[in-house]
C-alpha cells in the first residue's frame, strides 16, 4: 500500500501482494445546492472529495462513517448508478471511464448492489422467480429460470415455496436473501452491499452475514460493505476505511484498525460501540457535536471542529493520510501522526 503525502494521494493498495480489483483515484462528486430561488451564487455539497482506495481480490472492504460522510455516494459512484465529477475507476487493470457497449454490459455483470430497502429493491410485480431471472434473460444469459431456482435453494429458500411467490409475501430476511441471489445471477466478481444487513433482526442478520461469507468463500467474490453497525463490520470485512465528510481519514487491515485505531474520529466511533464484556468497556466520552456544513466544510483537517486534540494547525493544513510506522496498510490522516506537522501532541501519538 503506497500512502502518498501530496495534496491528491495515491491510491493505496490495502491487499498488500495481492493484486486489487478495484482501484479508485480522486473520486469527486460535489451536489449543486440553492438555499433560494434569488440566491445567485452557486453552492455545492462536499458529498465525495477526493477518495482514493483499492480493493484486493477475494477481500472485503468495510466502509464506515456517520451519516452523510459519502459511503453510499461513493458506492453509487463506484456502479456508476451516478456520473462522478472527476476521478478514475479501473476495474481489473483497465479505465471503467473507457468502457462502451459490450464492455460497459459486461462491466455491469461483474459488479452487482445489494441495497438496505429490500422490498423497494424488488418489482412487486414479479413473482420472485421472475425477479432472479429477469436480469439474466435481458443478458442473453441460458437456462436463466433452472438458475433461478438453484440460486433460490443456494440462499436458503426452498424454490417449491418461494418461486411463485410475490415481494410482500416474504419476510424482510427472505427478501433480502431474494436480493442477493438476483446479484448472483450474473455470477459477479465484485458485490457492493449497502447497509444490506442493516434493516434485519439481530437473528435473521447472522444468518444473512454467515451466508455472505460462505458465498464469498464459495465463488472467489469481492465485497464492498457499507455498514453502520461497527461489530458486523469487523466479523465481515478484512479491510475497513473511514470516512468523515466526504474524505477517507482512515484505512487499513480490520484487526489493526480496530485494535490500533490512529484518528481521532475512529477512536470515537470504536468508543460508542456497545460491549457485553468489561474488561473491553470504555470510559471515553462521545463525540461531541454534529458533522460540519457539507456545503462549506472546515479548512484544514474536517474534524477540528469536534476533535479534542484540534490545534492552530488544524486549520490551516489538510492532514494526508500518512503510513502508519512498520504497519505499512494502516493508514491515517492525522497531525498527531506527523512529527513535522508542528503539532504539540504529535510525538505523543506515534505508534509502532
């Protein structure tokens, strides 16, 4: 993984040898606002601002971060559900910005989406065999109804029960579940799963992630999980990146990150995670405030604002995600990372 320490950072490899599927460089999408019809002056929110990360093959990486920090828009981005305003998307070695046609289809194939509202997902129209099939039909794909009910059986779901079924007759789980067998109609090599678990039962969610982790193990997939529940995050992902308005401030292996969390900011959000054990209870005090303006977002670091170590330095310098020591995958973007930065608490802060 090479941490770069100019203004627009390269992208870092958080697979070590292992060569990434997915690399992306300065991903930017700024939203035009208005706060009135007279107001003249053009205002932009910072959703995504200059992301850069890689994904390994065979890896999951976990995104997470409050709400409104850019994970689900950087996902969107990233399955080009949206245009991005500047940044490059390479997807096994070759420019996504480049594919046309028949390449850009067969993109779409490799990479599917799992959303959170799993009954908006589905046409409530289609039974659920329909739903599964329909997708690989429009491809041209054979057999694409006896795929429908292997897939349905592969989930979980018996075919003879749920294959005529309609949308409003399944549970949220079984939806879900219906969901992620329609993604892997198209047998993808990348599967981004956007807060996917998020709307389950504690119950039916253990279910949901054991089965994403045997899917993964089965057909070689790659995941990019975005979740706010930080314990799911840790039992699926290898990798974890943090982001807080719109920028990555954290990144690297799920065992280092939280273990040896390097921000601020992640330190808070480990902090607010709930233990049943005492020996691992906190007595750190929660973050404190909201999130900045989206539309004009703090100078310097974007987490001053809250952050208990803030300093004159804060303000006036952008922190760039630096390596963190002999941990060459931890990567954090901090002052108190950087004995040059000039700030007073940096050499307290150093790890090893």
């Amino acid at each position: 993984m090479n941490a770069a320490l100019a203004p627009t950072p390269a992208p870092h490899d958080m697979g070590g040898p292992a060569q990434p599927l997915l690399i992306v460089r300065d991903l930017k999408k700024h939203f035009p606002v208005r706060s009135s019809p007279l107001d003249r002056e053009r205002k932009f929110v910072h959703a995504v601002d200059g992301v850069n990360f890689s994904v390994p093959k065979g890896k999951t990486l976990g995104i997470v971060g409050e709400s409104g920090c850019g994970k689900s828009t950087t996902a969107r981005l990233v399955a080009r559900l949206m245009p991005a305003d500047a940044g490059e998307l390479i997807f096994d070695g070759e420019g996504v910005e480049e594919f046309r046609g028949l390449r850009l289809k067969e993109f779409r194939r490799n990479l599917q989406m799992v959303f959170q509202d799993s009954f908006a997902s589905l046409n409530p129209r289609l039974t659920i065999a329909e739903t599964i099939a329909y997708g690989p039909r429009v491809h041209g794909i054979a057999r694409a109804d006896h795929q429908a009910r292997e897939l349905l059986d592969r989930v979980g779901l018996d075919p003879s029960h749920f294959a005529g079924r309609y949308p409003h007759e399944l549970s949220g789980g079984q939806r879900q579940r219906v969901n992620i067998a329609r993604a892997l109609a198209f047998d993808p090599r990348l599967v981004i799963l956007d807060e996917a678990v998020a709307a389950l039962d504690k119950s039916v969610q253990a279910q949901v992630l054991n089965l994403l982790q045997e899917l993964k193990a089965e057909r070689q997939l790659t995941y990019l999980f975005i979740s706010h529940d930080l314990h799911v995050v840790h039992y699926l992902s290898d990798y974890v990146m943090v982001m807080y308005l719109g920028q990555v401030i954290e990144s690297g292996p799920v065992e280092r990150i939280y273990g040896h969390p390097a921000h601020p900011y992640t330190r808070a959000l480990l902090s607010a995670v709930p233990s049943m054990d005492p020996e691992h209870r906190t007595q750190a005090s929660p973050l404190a405030g909201d999130p900045p303006n989206p539309i004009n977002p703090p100078s310097g670091c974007r987490f001053r604002d809250r952050c208990p170590h803030a300093h004159a330095v804060c303000a006036s310098a952008t922190p760039a995600l630096r390596d963190m020591g002999r941990h060459s995958e931890h990567l954090a973007a901090c002052h108190l990372n950087d004995p040059a930065s000039g700030h007073p608490e940096a050499h307290q802060e150093q790890r090893p």
